[in-house]
C-alpha cells in the first residue's frame, strides 16, 4: 500500500496589492519641492500596430535612483490609489510605488 505524499502548501509569488512591472525607463524627473522621484517606463506593445503602454513609478527622494535612462528594469511595485470627486463624477488614482528590483 502507497503511503500519502504530504503537500506543502505553494506560497504566493506576490504579496496582495503588488505587481511585477518590465519595460524601458523613458526619463526620470524630480519636480521642483518635490519628495519623489518619478519614472516614466514603456513596456512591450502587445504586437507591432498597438501603442506601448507606459507607467509612471514613484520613489522617494530620499533614497538612490534604481536606474537611469535608457536602461530596461523589471521592478516589483506597490499598488495604491484613491477615489476622488470633481463636478458630481467620481474619479480614480491609481499609483505605481518602487519597492524593489525583481
């Protein structure tokens, strides 16, 4: 009689509210009295007649740029946002924050 493999459990690869973002850093901008930097990062097109689709990622100011210019990075970001109201509409931003290499 076979004996019963016991079954370890697959730990997620993400954590929730997380996501693995790949592309080509456009530029990187400080704005003026600003805390964060932001890079703007082009992904692939999903094939040759569609626009690529771009992110822009925050990081605080405080730390050392990840990248620069012109490099291809593959980030772990966190997702977050918030719901707004202008006019009676109801609006939703979503932001990309830098929380480590992948």
């Amino acid at each position: 009689m076979a004996t019963p493999e016991t079954v370890t459990p697959l730990k997620p690869a993400l954590e929730l509210g997380h996501a693995i973002i790949e592309g080509k850093v456009e530029s990187i901008e400080q704005p003026r009295d600003s805390e964060f930097f932001y890079y703007r990062i082009a992904g692939k097109a999903a094939d040759e007649y569609s626009p690529r689709p771009v992110m822009q990622v925050s990081s605080p100011a405080h730390t050392r740029p990840f990248c620069k210019e012109g490099d291809i990075v593959r980030i772990k970001v966190q997702l977050s946002g918030f719901v707004r109201r202008h006019q009676g509409r109801i609006f939703i931003t979503n932001t990309l924050q830098f929380v480590d290499l992948a």
